[in-house]
C-alpha cells in the first residue's frame, strides 16, 4: 500500500508486480479502474488483480480521486481530469514510459475508454466490465446520484452504524455524502459528453467486454462492437445484471486473463484492424 501525492492529490494505490517470473519490460502494466462513489480500489484485488500478477503482468491499483482512502478535492471529477490523473500517477510511480491495458469496471469502463482516445500511444488494450457508454444512462446515473445526495444530507445514518459497530458501511456511508454533497462529481457527470461511432472507429487497442445477461448496458456493449474495428470478443455472463465483477469471479478471470495474454502479444507495433474483428460475440445474446 502507497500513498503517492499527484497535483495536490494524494492517492491510494496498491502496485504488484508480476509473480510468475519477472515481466518483460515491454509487456503493458495492467491498470484497473474501478466505478463511482461506494467502489474503492479493493473490489479488484482478489477478484482479479492477484491472478493477473500472478500471471506474469505487473499490475496498478488505485482509488479514484475522491474514492476509498484518496484524497477528495472539491472539484475534478470529470473525465479529461480522471485522464491526466491516471497518467500523472502513472509517471510518479515511474511507469511514464509503459504501455498500459486498461481494465475498468462500471463507470472505470467509460473511463478507460476516454484514456484510449486521448493517448492511444499508451493505452494498447482495453477490458471493459459492464461499461456505461449511453447517453440515456449518463441521464439515469444523475438522476440516481441526485437522489442520493437528498437522501445523505444532513442524514444521521452514518452516525447509527457506527453506533452499531458497523464501521465499513458507516466509513462507506460517508464517503457518499462527501461525494455527492460536497464535491462538484454530479456536476461534472452531468456534463460529460457520450461517445460517437465515430469515437469507437478510432479505438486502435484490441477490446474486451463483458456484460451481465440481463444488464441495461448490453445495448450500448452492442453498439462499441459495432464500430470499434478490435474488439476481440463481448462475454456476456447468464444470469447475471450489473454485477459481474462480483458473482462471476471464476468465468470472468478466465476472459480478462486470456485477454490480458492477448494484448501482451499483440506488441507496440500492432495496428488498428489485425485484431478478431467487431462482432464476436459469445455468451447467452447474440445482437
């Protein structure tokens, strides 16, 4: 565990490197970018993060800005800011130089996505768990998130939980109504901007995604394959919603190592369209 100050910032960040002999130097450090507001870093680290040291890749964790035990400024919680955030830390742990495979759940997705368009030299692969990509959910997580915030100020429910010992759901009740109450982050969602065909075309990186059954994102997975010339395969997981990184730990391990292995073969040098092709679906829907 590290705490490593980034413009102002100090971040929470958890490094391992890779277990199953030394990495070789260019292979990607593989990131992992977890969702908003109660997410934290930790929801990664058995699930996924161990096995894929321990399968040879080096491998970054941390909590967002305002996230977990990082630091929580007012403002920047938007997605150019989330951008230059993760490549600062990457440069303070001295991995400016790497090449990085993305893996984001939930909203980390959506922002891998924005890191793979703003520095395509860098990002050379991307997983993408549940992403939110839609104009129609960006609308939906602010209603969502607004009401929340209602439902926080001024609430006396992290005070009662720490009265009844529960300190983790007091710790994480408060964090929210930071969050939500106190910083600029609905805002800032609010005004982000939704993704164009045009911006899937000019993703380069090979793409994995990985949708729950009866998810509402599944639409959007569809729409990204359409139009993004490397996307290696969409997983869609039966029986599951939006919660994939928790109740399918040993089908999606399996999926975000073989892609992991994927994109570290594939090598600096590798160009946009010699990846499986858009469209290659597997799972319980077929689009």
């Amino acid at each position: 565990m590290a705490f490593v100050p980034v413009d102002s910032v100090r971040f929470h960040v958890q490094r391992l490197p890779a277990t199953a002999g030394a990495a070789a130097p260019d292979r990607p450090v593989v990131v992992f970018l977890h969702g908003l507001v109660v997410d934290n870093l930790s929801s990664f680290y058995c699930p996924l993060a161990l096995p894929v040291a321990r399968a040879g890749h080096e491998a970054v964790l941390y909590d967002l800005r305002g996230h977990g035990r990082t630091g929580r400024p007012v403002t920047g919680y938007d997605s150019g800011t989330a951008v230059r955030d993760l490549f600062a830390l990457l440069g303070a742990l001295g991995l400016g130089r790497r090449r990085v495979h993305l893996v984001g759940n939930s909203y980390g997705g959506t922002l891998a996505v924005h890191a793979a368009l703003a520095r395509p030299d860098r990002v050379t692969g991307l997983t993408l768990l549940e992403p939110p990509l839609s104009g129609a959910w960006l609308e939906n997580m602010v209603d969502t998130l607004s009401a929340a915030a209602l439902s926080l100020e001024d609430s006396p429910v992290p005070q009662e939980l720490l009265g009844l010992r529960l300190r983790k759901a007091a710790n994480l009740t408060a964090i929210a109504d930071g969050l939500l109450n106190r910083t600029t982050l609905i805002d800032d969602i609010a005004a982000g901007r939704t993704f164009t065909p045009a911006d899937y075309a000019a993703l380069a990186c090979p793409v994995l995604i990985v949708c729950g059954e009866h998810s509402e994102l599944v639409p959007g997975a569809a729409e990204l394959a359409r139009h993004a010339p490397r996307v290696s395969a969409v997983e869609i997981l039966p029986g599951l919603g939006h919660d994939v990184l928790k109740e399918s730990s040993g089908a999606l391990r399996a999926a975000v190592l073989a892609h992991a292995e994927h994109v570290a073969g594939a090598g600096p040098g590798a160009v946009a369209g010699s990846g499986a092709g858009a469209g290659a679906w597997t799972g319980a829907l077929v689009p």
